[in-house]
C-alpha cells in the first residue's frame, strides 16, 4: 500500500556563515549527492516531529530554498520572502535532543518564472518579521509541509543552475559572492557521459582515468573582472586509491570558466573507498574562503580482476617452482601428484597474499 508523502519546504538563510554555506553547498553538489539539513524543534512543523522522528518520511519531495533576512528589507509584520533553490528527496531523518536531522538527496534546480506567485503560495507558519519593532531575528517555521514550488521547473542542466545563483546574487545574503561554483560532474575520460552517484557515491572502475568537471560562473558574465585574489579551486583525492595526474590546484581568473581535474584510479585487491573533496582557497594564504563551501564527494573504486589474477597466477606458479625444486635437490624429481599439490598450494598462498592480506601502507 502506498503512503501519501507531504511535500517539506525546507529553508535556510543567510543568518549565520553556515546556513549560507549550506544554500551554496546545496546548489553545487551533483545530482545525487546527499546534504544534511539540521533544525531546531521549535523552527519545525509541530505536525512533522513526530514523523521526522521516526524516519516516516523518507522518499518525500522537498523543495530546498533560500530566506532573505536581511535588515535591508525587514519590514515589521511582514513575511521573509523565499527564494527556491533546488528540488530533493528525503532519505532519512532522526531526532537527537531537540534538533532534527535531516539526510537529503540532490535532485534537479529548482527555477521559478513566477516569484509573486510562489510567495502567495506559501502559507502557514512561514519565516516572518515579528509584529513588534526592535526584534530583529524572524519567527515562524523553517521546516514545514507546502505544496508551494509544484510550478517550478525542474532542470539539472547548468542554465537552470544559472538563473538560480543570479537570483541568489540579487539578495543580501549573496550580493557580494565573489563568484559561484557547482561540480558539472565525473566522467570517463575523453567521454561526454557523465557519471551518476549511487546512494551518493561515486562507483569507479579500477585502473582507469576520470575528469571532475567544475564550472565556476559570475552573474555579471564578461563585463566582471576578477581580481587577482578571487581564489584556486582545490581537488584533494585520498590516497592510496586515486592520484591526480594534472594540477590539482587551478586559479579562478575569468568571470565563468570550466576546471577539468584528470586523476586516475589504482589497481585495487578487493572493494575500496576512497574519497573527494573540492574547496575554494586563498592564493596568497591557502587557507579555504569562508564565503565558499567545502564539498566532500565520496568514491568507491571497484575491484580490480585481470591484475590481481595475474599476479595470483605468476606468484603462485614460483612459489610452486620453488616448493619443486627444492624437493627435486633433496628427495628427486616429484611425482605427479606432489607437483600438481604444490601447484595448488602455491596459488592458494599467492591467492591469500594478493587478495587477502595486501594492505595499503
């Protein structure tokens, strides 16, 4: 029997440096990355904590959006006005204390022609100013059920993901971004197909060479120069199972440019995982700017075949050469049986080696 899911708003604004850092870091992830929203009880739905509690809301839509506070446009009485982000999908969520946690994953950007609408869409509890002069902070719910945002297109090609940060970029929160970022995604090298996380990770084939793509774009296009200090988009792999063939330190030095990361996957004995991460730093410190977020993208890398079986196969066939010879010096030549049982034996050790005990160092 199906469940009839609700549709969660989810909201975050630019209050504190993390709440923003989220917005960003929910717009540049890859379809398919996971983020986790996290919400104190009394900025939650009251009808929502019981079923947020009991994880009995997974596979809901959610819309992800942005909430202008700033005192610019504070108005006593008035509601905050929402900015949609990005569409999602809940996967889990838990109660701990009295903050919720919730496990999203990245679906398509969220763009609405309509804004007018969407507003008056949003009813209930919504993010609002209170009624009395001199309270700074708004009131009201962050986290609550809407069917507001249905009309919003839902896109993941980076036009879409264009028109989205433009829009950020005409708020407080966002006016003075330096530039923004999103990751286009991983591929196969010399292939146009991009690759699709699975459960937000990334499945890699042993012995093979991968490019991250990384568009970084300013609003204002050609007619913005970037200073010098506009930072080096960063790619960090975890050794020992992914190694960077070209730099992977590269300068932001236009207004919109494509950064191509070439690296590589190693042999690998059995299943291993591994991971990405993708900052923004300082050129003159190398120190990540706080205005950018940090993207940690786990990998998987599959297990190699054809390498571990040859290894198996030539170290257990000296093995057993060894094993041989010494029994031909010291007792003659070996029957057939003795020769095909120290066969065996010498792939069983290399098979034990190879695939069992090799460790990273």
């Amino acid at each position: 029997m199906s469940i009839n899911l609700p549709t969660l708003l989810c909201l975050s604004s630019g209050l504190t440096p993390q709440y923003k850092l989220d917005v960003l870091r929910s717009l540049a992830l890859p379809k398919g990355g996971y983020i986790q929203y996290r919400y104190g009880e009394d900025i939650v739905s009251d009808g929502l904590h019981d079923r947020l509690e009991g994880n009995g809301l997974t596979g809901a839509k959610v819309l992800l959006a942005h909430v202008d506070c700033s005192p610019a446009i504070r108005k006593v009485g008035a509601n905050c006005p929402i900015m949609p982000c990005r569409h999602a999908t809940l996967i889990g969520s838990r109660r701990i204390g009295t903050r919720f946690f919730l496990e999203l994953r990245m679906e398509e950007f969220a763009t609405c022609s309509d804004l007018t609408g969407f507003q008056l869409a949003v009813t209930g509890n919504r993010p609002r100013w209170p009624d009395e002069a001199g309270k700074e902070n708004p009131i009201g719910h962050w986290c609550l059920e809407s069917q507001a945002g249905r009309e919003c297109s839902a896109a993941t090609d980076l036009t879409a993901w264009e028109a989205v940060v433009t829009a950020l970029r005409g708020t407080e929160d966002f006016r003075e971004q330096p530039f923004f970022f999103a990751i286009e995604g991983l591929a196969v090298r010399k292939d146009k197909t991009l690759l699709e996380p699975q459960h937000a990770e990334y499945h890699l084939k042993a012995e093979t060479d991968y490019d991250l793509r990384i568009y970084h774009f300013h609003p204002e296009g050609d007619s913005k120069t970037m200073a010098g200090s506009a930072g080096v988009v960063k790619v960090e792999l975890a050794a020992p199972y992914l190694e960077p063939v070209t730099n992977p330190a590269m300068s932001i030095d236009s207004p919109y440019d494509i950064k191509t990361f070439h690296m590589r996957t190693l042999s690998a004995t059995k299943e291993e995982f591994a991971s990405i991460v993708v900052r923004i730093d300082d050129r003159n410190t190398d120190k990540p700017f706080e205005n950018q977020p940090e993207l940690y993208i786990p990998v998987r890398v599959e297990q190699s075949f054809w390498r571990p079986f040859l290894v198996t196969l030539l170290l257990g066939g000296l093995l057993a050469i060894q094993q041989q010879v010494t029994i031909a010096v010291t007792k003659g030549w070996p029957s057939l049986s003795v020769t095909l049982g120290t066969c065996v034996l010498g792939l069983l050790i290399a098979a034990v080696a190879v695939l069992g005990l090799k460790r990273p160092v």
